[in-house]
C-alpha cells in the first residue's frame, strides 16, 4: 500500500484504507472516497490532486491525499 498522494497522473488504483481522525474519515466517505473504489489522477501539482472517483472530479491537498491509502 502507498498514499494516493505517490499515484502517478493517469494512474487508476483502487482505495484499500482511509486512515484519521473519525470526522476526517466520515468526510471522504462523503465525497466518494470509500474502500475498495476505483480513484484515477486526473493531475498533480505541488501535491495537490484533482482525482476522478465515482465519475466526479475531486480536488484534494496533499495532507488529505496521505491519508488514502491504495
């Protein structure tokens, strides 16, 4: 496992553990990032990400991104 944040762009992974605090959690579960669904990286700059997952684009920061684990 490795942090979404290392996901290369183009890259397709599938979540397999979200790490934190239970709100920080229960915050990604509300946009789409759960175990075991598909995350493609739209793009990368600077550690922030714009991610694809559930066919929505999602922007992430980095900090957040770590805590994805695929």
């Amino acid at each position: 496992m490795m942090p979404l944040s290392l996901a290369k762009q183009g890259d397709t992974n599938y979540i397999k553990k979200i790490s934190g605090r239970d709100d920080v959690r229960q915050h990604l579960a509300e946009l789409g990032f759960v175990v075991g669904e598909a995350v493609t990286v739209v793009t990368e700059a600077g550690g922030d990400m714009i991610l694809n997952v559930k066919g929505c684009r999602v922007a992430l920061g980095k900090s957040m991104a770590n805590r994805i684990l695929v």
